[in-house]
C-alpha cells in the first residue's frame, strides 16, 4: 500500500534561484532553469548531501555537528510573499530578497504542507518537505537595501508564510512553468501532537 498519496492539488514554478555566498549576502541569484541534484541545486551554498548544524536544530545537536542535509531548498508561495508584501506596505516580494530556491503559485496554506510530503515535476524531479521554515532578520537587511525603511518589518510579517525546506529525493531538472503535484504522507495527525509542544 502507497505511503505518499498522490493530491488533486497542483501548483506552478514561478521563479528558481540559488544562493551563491550566505556569509556574503542571502540574495539570490535567479535561474530559469535548475539541475536538481542529491546535493541540491548547482552552486547553492546550502547544498551538499550533509551540513553543520545551526539554530534550528540546537534543541538536538551542539552547534556545528554534521547532519544529513535536509535543508537543500528554500521553497516557498507566490501567494503567501503577496500576503507578507502586503503586511509590510509593499507592491510586492523579489524572491531574491528571501534567497529562495523555487517559488510555487497555486498551492494553498504552502508553509503548513505536512513534513514528508512530495513535490514532483514533470522531469521526474521530487522533493522532500522537511517542515516550516522560520522567519529570520537576514531577509530584512536585503530588503532594506532595495526599499530602505522596510527590512524590519519582513520577520513578524513572515511568521507562519516563510514557506519550507525540503531536500531532492529524486534529481533532474526544473524550469520556470513547470506543474508541481502534491504528494502527502498517507498518516493522520498524532494524537499527542498538541501535547508534545507544550
């Protein structure tokens, strides 16, 4: 019996980026198209099959200890930048600001997918949603350089719309336009999930 079910919801890829140098600056440079790799995507600083750990993961590993990396990709929704750009007195987003990987259109409440769930295109390519990717000030210091005066606003509209992380489960390639499909984990919800985060 299939673990990952198939979803009738779709999206698509409306912009594809990598990050060249986090030290140096989180801005993006945009792609039109990307070779989706076990490692990530070419040249992607976050790439690599491993990573040091950081922040988010201080509640289970000392800082700096190598894990798997499951962190690749910075994926988040066309609609959901909107909803932030808005919050903030914007027009709009440059996913470059936000060092995206891929932007996706037309899938709803994006940043709340269920971890483990899929997103294939039509090259075959998938990735693997890690989970909720948190909102920090690195974004904000882009968006001041472009639009002084509204960096600090980016981390508390962000909360709950930063999109995810997620990993290449399978590699080929991606373009701008390309339909991505939902897959989710065929799991309910756990019982003491509620619980556990008090």
């Amino acid at each position: 019996m299939p673990a990952l079910l198939p979803t009738r919801f779709t999206g698509t890829i409306t912009w594809l980026g990598r990050v060249i140098d986090s030290e140096a600056t989180l801005r993006a440079e945009p792609l039109e198209t990307a070779e989706l790799k076990f490692t990530g995507i070419d040249g992607e600083c976050h790439g690599g099959l491993t990573r040091p750990s950081c922040v988010r993961t201080q509640a289970q590993y000392p800082k700096g200890t190598e894990i798997r990396n499951v962190r690749q990709l910075s994926v988040l929704s066309t609609e959901e930048l909107a909803d932030i750009a808005g919050d903030m007195g914007l027009d709009g987003i440059d996913p470059a600001w936000v060092g995206a990987s891929m932007v996706i259109a037309g899938i709803p409440n994006f940043t709340h997918l269920p971890p483990s769930s899929r997103l294939q295109m039509p090259s075959g390519a998938s990735i693997a949603v890690d989970m909720e990717n948190r909102p920090c000030v690195l974004p904000g210091r882009e968006i001041e350089k472009d639009r002084p005066g509204f960096g600090a606003a980016f981390k508390p509209a962000a909360k709950h719309r930063r999109g995810v992380t997620a990993w290449v489960e399978r590699e080929g390639s991606v373009t701008i336009g390309d339909t991505v499909t939902l897959h989710i984990p065929d799991q309910p919800v756990w019982a003491h999930f509620e619980d556990a985060r008090t």
